[in-house]
C-alpha cells in the first residue's frame, strides 16, 4: 500500500523498517503523550505484531511509514485500528519522531489515512487524545474530527490518571 501527498509517502511497514519504528517508540517527545518508553523486546513484539499483511477486514493494526518524498527520510508512523464487522469503524493513531512536529506533516499524512479510509467505505474514524495534547487534538480538528466527549481517570501516564479526550468523524454522503 502507498498514499502519496504533496511532501509525504505513507507506504506498509516492512522489516527494513524496524530503526525507524525504534527511534519512535524511544523518542521522549513522542512518547510524553502516549506512554512510557516501552523497553526493546516490547517495540521489537510490536513492530512484529504490525508487519502482517492488512485488509479492511483484519483484526490487527494498519501501520504505515511516513517518509519525506524528497530524500525518502522516514519521519513517523501512522494507522489504524478496524472495527469492519459490524461497525465500520477505524480508530487511527499517529506518533512522529520530535523534530519532525509542528511542520504539518501529522496533519498530511493523517488526511491521506482518512481520505483511503473513507474510500474503502469505513463509516466512522475516531481517535483517542490524551488531555491537554492540544497539538494532536488540532491535526484531527483540521481533518474534519470533532470532540464527542472526554472520558475521566481513562489511562495511566507515569503513574497518573489521565483524561482521554474522544474525538470522531463520519463519512459525508459525498464519501460513501
């Protein structure tokens, strides 16, 4: 798979992929709103976990690189998780490496997943934000999310209880 915007190729993680997928998992940046740094042998399960073959119907995660057209340079990831039967729905998530963030290169890439998702007749898109990652809340705001709730005490971060906010977009008639 490849979607191709006007700075970014978003391509299916491969094993030559794994530096990259480390780098993330371990960049305090990134993780500072997701979780711990998680120790090796986890990154290492979860980037197996994500290397198998993905349709719409599977049950495991979509992940794609985000690479720089020019110069190739892998910056993050991005996918998404399906609910296909019988919802039709697709929590997607994304986490690019510190340097690379407050470029709009989050918002591109995360317009391009929507944009395939909503093709392939997904119903609803939705994403998880810890409280107070205005950054993060803003990219999915400028993709056509909408703030449908905050769920209390939902996650701990460090040791703390931490607020999710619930964030959510339908098909338009238009991408049906």
């Amino acid at each position: 798979m490849q979607l191709l915007t006007p700075r970014l190729t978003l391509t299916t993680l491969q094993p030559e992929d794994w530096l990259l997928f480390k780098a993330v998992h371990q960049d305090p940046m990134t993780m500072a709103w997701v979780s711990e740094i998680p120790d090796e042998n986890d990154i290492r399960q979860r980037f197996m976990d994500r290397l198998a073959p993905w349709r719409v119907t599977s049950y495991h995660m979509l992940c794609l690189v985000i690479r720089l057209r020019e110069g190739h340079h892998g910056i993050g990831l991005i996918g998404c998780s399906a609910e296909w039967q019988p919802w039709r729905q697709a929590e997607v998530g994304y986490m690019l490496l510190g340097e690379h963030c407050g470029q709009g290169y989050g918002g591109e890439a995360l317009g391009a997943l929507c944009e395939f998702l909503l093709s392939v007749e997904f119903h609803k898109l939705k994403a998880t934000v810890i409280e107070g990652n205005h950054a993060s809340r803003r990219i999915l705001e400028k993709n056509g999310f909408s703030l449908e709730g905050c769920l209390r005490d939902n996650y701990q971060l460090r040791g703390e209880w931490v607020n999710d906010w619930v964030l959510g977009r339908l098909a338009t008639a238009a991408e049906k």
